[in-house]
C-alpha cells in the first residue's frame, strides 16, 4: 500500500535527522524539497529546531492520509505521515512528514515539521 511504503520512506529520513545527518536527510527528500530550501539552510533549520527540542527519544505514528492535492504544492501522489513524539525538552510533540512520490518513482520527503 502506497501507505506504508510511504511511513517506511518517513521513518528512513527523520532517523537520519535523529543521528544529525543533515546533509544526507537533504540528499534523501524530494525534488520539491531540495528546489525549496538548499542543504546548508535545511541543516542550520533543523539543527535550530532540535536544539530547542532537545535529542530524539520516540515517536508513533498516529494517522496516514493519501491525497493528490495539497495547497500550496503540485498535483500528485503524496501521502501525510503524522507521529506522536517525544523529545528531550519535549515530551509531546506532533511531528508530520509530507511524503510525495517523486519522479524516480520512491517516495521522499517533500515537508517536514514538529508542532
């Protein structure tokens, strides 16, 4: 199911966020990401943001929605990837990976954040 190949896909790039392996999270998202944000801007974002939230304890996912259209992005095939997460300095965080299937046929990261 385009579902789980998408989770998969998620799970794949936040550990890469998790160990701080910034430039290859970056290497790892889609063409959208990477034509929105350069690698040294994501890597300063994100080593910003988890400064604040402090090292990377657990995550759940708590829902999965497959949709063709979101605003703001292209037409396609995306599917939203939504976790409960703990962190250090952050015991309840929603952490949510847009997943979109790229032109390569895999599906990346087009957006990622943490509420």
């Amino acid at each position: 199911a385009p579902e789980d190949a998408a989770q998969a896909a998620a799970e794949s790039f936040l550990a890469l966020v998790d160990a701080g392996r910034y430039p290859d999270s970056w290497a790892e998202a889609s063409s959208v990401f990477k034509g929105a944000i350069t690698a040294v801007q994501w890597a300063q974002a994100v080593q910003k943001a988890r400064s604040m939230f402090g090292g990377f304890k657990s995550r759940k996912v708590t829902s999965r929605k497959a949709t063709t259209t979101l605003p703001g992005a292209p037409d396609g095939h995306y599917v939203v990837v939504t976790f409960d997460s703990v962190f250090e300095r952050k015991a309840a965080a929603v952490e949510t990976a847009v997943m979109m299937l790229d032109a390569d046929g895999r599906w990346r990261v087009s957006g990622s954040f943490i509420r």
